[in-house]
C-alpha cells in the first residue's frame, strides 16, 4: 500500500536527485570554490553544495504535488540562500535577534530572509486554501515550519535528522500530504551522511526549504489540524533559543 501511494518513489527520487545536484555543484562551485565554504561550530571546514542540493529536490518534488506549495519551498530554499551569503558570519539567530536590530535600525539579510519567507507561505496558503482563516493558518505552517527546522540547525546533522523524524508520521497518512514528506525526508536522507560527518552542511537554504516542504505536507489538513500545527510553530518561534539550546545540546534553561 505504501508504495501504491507514492511514498517510496517520491523518497527514491528526491535522494536520487539531491545527490546528483551536490555532484553538479561540487564540481562546478558556480562563483568560485570560496562561496561555499564555511566553518562550522568546531571550527572545521565544510561546504554548502548539499544545502541547494536538497532544496532543489525538496522544492521539485513538492511542485509535482502541489505547483503553490512548490514555490513556497523553492522561495524558503532561495531567502536562505540569500542569508547564507549575505548573512556569513552573523551570529544573530531568531525572530529576536532580528527584531532587536530591526529596532536599532538595522535590517539584518536574516530579517529580510523570514520577511520573505513568511510573504511566499501567505501566497501558498491562498492558493491552498478557500477560506481567510484556513489560507492564514496554512501559510504560517509553511513559513513557521521552515523557520523552526532552521532553529535546531546548530549542530551537525540535527535539521536533517529533525526532518526524517518530523516527516515519519506524515507519512502514514491518507492524501498527497504524504508524498510531499516522503520527498523531503529523501533529501534530508540523501544529505544527511557527509552533515553528520562535518564534511558538508546544509545551510540555511537547506534548512528552511525542507522546514517547509514539511510545512506543505500538513498544509492540506483541515482547520482543526492546522490551528495546532500553528500553535507549535508559533510556540517553537516564541522559544527559539530554548529550541536551538536543546539542538546544541545546552542547557535551555
């Protein structure tokens, strides 16, 4: 049953596709080999190719379901990609942070990233949905559910493995929901290897494209569903650094 419905094929072909992208890229290095180089949290040197890799997967393998949620993903996955050059070396993570230098006048590339990324889910949600309240609810779980797979990247492999866990249980329902948590969890599957062993990372172009494909999974539940995956999302945005403490493996409190 599960592979009449799609399931193991949409996984198959997202990995199948990110890791041919990465090659792509590894090979390539569109820029020079120093845009996609970057240090991680314990000083050693990995590369972003995984990061569009999985994003271009995630985002084409969404599109195939739905065209509007599609372009929700490919839009979390270019802002991100947005923040990871322009934003290099910018410790500020979070609603927070971003706000806090909005107010001292600095709009922040991590700023202008959420702005964007949160426009792309309310454009989702309309075309996903009929009614006002039901287009909200689903474009702040898309947008919100990008942002929150990124709050838990601060170590390697935790967004990749956060989005094989997260998309499990999308998988064992009815609907085309499904297929859309199969492809993202096959890019995460894909990428996750070289992120757990700190050769590669994925970036927040990776991150918040996956984040949301998980988010366009739900997307299709009714109001009751989507009013509590939005309670989460909000809730995870509210203790961002409580949620990123956790990930890194600190003490939240």
């Amino acid at each position: 049953m599960i592979e009449r419905s799609g399931r193991i094929p949409a996984f198959a072909l997202a990995a199948a596709l990110t890791r041919a992208a990465r090659s792509v890229l590894r090979a390539k290095s569109p820029g020079g080999p120093g845009l996609w180089e970057r240090k991680n949290y314990a000083g050693r040197a990995v590369t972003l190719h995984a990061g569009p890799a999985c994003a271009l997967a995630a985002a084409l393998g969404t599109a195939r379901v739905s065209p509007a949620a599609g372009f929700a993903v490919a839009a979390a996955g270019a802002c991100g990609a947005y923040d990871d050059i322009a934003g290099a070396g910018d410790p500020r993570r979070g609603f927070r942070a971003h706000l806090s230098a909005l107010r001292d006048g600095e709009v922040t590339s991590g700023l202008v990233k959420l702005a964007g990324i949160s426009a792309a889910g309310l454009v989702a949600g309309a075309f996903l949905k009929e009614r006002p309240l039901d287009r909200l609810l689903a474009g702040l779980v898309v947008a919100g559910a990008a942002h929150a797979v990124n709050l838990v990247d601060v170590r390697p492999g935790r967004a990749a493995l956060g989005v094989l866990a997260l998309g499990a249980p999308g998988l064992l329902r009815p609907g085309p929901g499904a297929r859309i948590a199969a492809g993202a969890m096959g890019a995460a599957a894909a990428v996750l290897p070289d992120d757990l062993g700190e050769r590669a990372m994925i970036g927040d172009t990776g991150a918040h494209a996956l984040g949301a494909a998980l988010g366009a999974a739900v997307a299709g539940n009714g109001r009751a569903g989507l009013a509590v995956h939005a309670a989460a999302v909000v809730a995870a945005a509210v203790y961002g650094d409580k949620v990123s403490a956790v990930a890194r493996g600190a003490n939240p409190v």
